[in-house]
C-alpha cells in the first residue's frame, strides 16, 4: 500500500481566499416565504366581474407601479396587490397582459363603474 509523502504539506481545512463551494455558500438572509406557503391567486367576486388578485410581498416589489385608482405610485419595497381579470373577453392570455398594479387599502376601497 502506498503511503503518503511526508514531504508535501497537508490541505489545509479552510479555503483561504478561494470561492466558497456550493454547500459553503450562504442561503440569502431575509426571503420572504409567502410565495410558498400562497403561491396561487385568489378569486374575488365584485359587481364588475370576478378577479385574481395575487399579494406581492413588500421583499419582492422591485419596480414602480402606478396604482390605477388614486394615480399615486407604488415604490419599492411596498406590499401591493396584482390583479387581473378572470372571465376576460379576450382570454387568459390578454387579461394577464392587462394586470394592475394596486394599493390594498384601494383595492380594498375601489369604485364600481
């Protein structure tokens, strides 16, 4: 059996300046995990059709918004509501295309046309 050089020195345990490998690497601190526990939209029932309306946690609003109801903006990093229609005229696909971006005290408050 062969046996190991004693001249050579042994690895040390820690990668010292080399990129940590895939199971050293942290997991992002802070993710929300509404999306897994909630990750469908619910179906609201109003006078002016039925609506999914799906919850955007304030950790995953990245971008501007402008909120069809008051015409105020929706910043990053505020929780809000995404809501489509369900029984669209043209189908799943333009009702998707046509989704809003809502406060939820408006959403909540909105006005039936």
């Amino acid at each position: 059996m062969p046996r190991r050089s004693l001249s050579k020195p042994r690895r040390p345990n820690s990668n010292s300046g080399a990129a940590p490998s895939k199971w050293q690497k942290a997991r992002p601190a802070g993710r929300d995990i509404s999306r897994i526990l909630d990750p469908a939209p619910r179906v609201e029932r109003a006078p002016d059709g039925d609506w999914y309306v799906q919850y955007i946690p304030s950790i995953n609003a990245l971008k501007t918004y402008k909120c069809p109801e008051c015409e105020r903006p929706i910043q990053p990093g505020v929780a809000h509501l995404v809501v489509w229609q369900q029984d669209h005229l043209f189908g799943v696909q333009r009702a998707i295309e046509e989704r809003r971006h809502w406060h939820e005290r408006c959403w909540a408050t909105r006005r039936f046309w």
